[in-house]
C-alpha cells in the first residue's frame, strides 16, 4: 500500500497554490481574500504540527492552577471566570506563567513570524 502524504504537507501545497498561482490570477479585491485564505491553511497546517506536549502542558498548568482536573476548555471557562470574579490576579502563583505559556503558544501558531514574539524567544 501506497503511503499517503501528510494532512500538514498537503496544507502547505494548497497554502502555496493559492500565493502563487491564484493570488496573481484575480483582482485584487479578490487577491487580498486569497491571501487571507492561504494565511488560514497555514495557521491550520501549524496546529496540526504543534507538538502534543504543547497541549498536555497547557492542561496541566491548568489543573496546578485551578486544583480540579478537566477538559482543558472547561477548565479555561472556570479560570476566566475566576479572573473576572477577581478570584485570581496576577498575584496568584503561577498564572502570570500561565498566561505568558499560552500567549507564546498561540502566537506561534497564529502570528510566528511577528518582531515581539521573535524578540520574546530571544529572552
């Protein structure tokens, strides 16, 4: 049996058929919306290739966090809901890590190539 390709290396085929083959064949109305297409593909080819650590980390800072284990969706409900009630500032240990694990994470997939999150690696 033949191997099949990658789900994240078929993403980048399609992100770079859109740059260079769609984008200078339209309008640029229509070039601007192709580019935030390829954007979206390559935001998703990033995830899927986001190591499994990143995730499992995530989900146990939370619980270190929170003192409760769960879904890291519900559990990120209950800490933003303790934030707005002021049950955790960022006196509370470990969230101000917390929150500067996640922003970095998120970055990484959505923005990699952004000066701040490049000059926040460094340090």
């Amino acid at each position: 049996m033949q191997d099949l390709p990658k789900d994240p290396d078929l993403l980048a085929v399609v992100a770079e058929f859109l740059r260079r083959e769609v984008m200078p064949a339209v309008s640029n109305g229509l070039a601007f919306r192709v580019r935030v297409a390829a954007n979206v593909v390559d935001m998703v080819q990033r995830q899927l290739t986001r190591p499994e650590s990143v995730a499992e980390e995530e989900q146990q800072r939370l619980r270190d966090l929170l003192g409760e284990d769960g879904e890291v969706r519900l559990l990120t409900e209950r800490l933003c809901d303790g934030i707005a009630r002021g049950e955790f500032t960022l006196d509370t240990p470990g969230l101000a890590d917390f929150l500067w694990f996640v922003t970095m994470n998120k970055v990484a997939v959505d923005q990699p190539r952004y000066s701040g999150y490049l000059n926040a690696l460094d340090k």
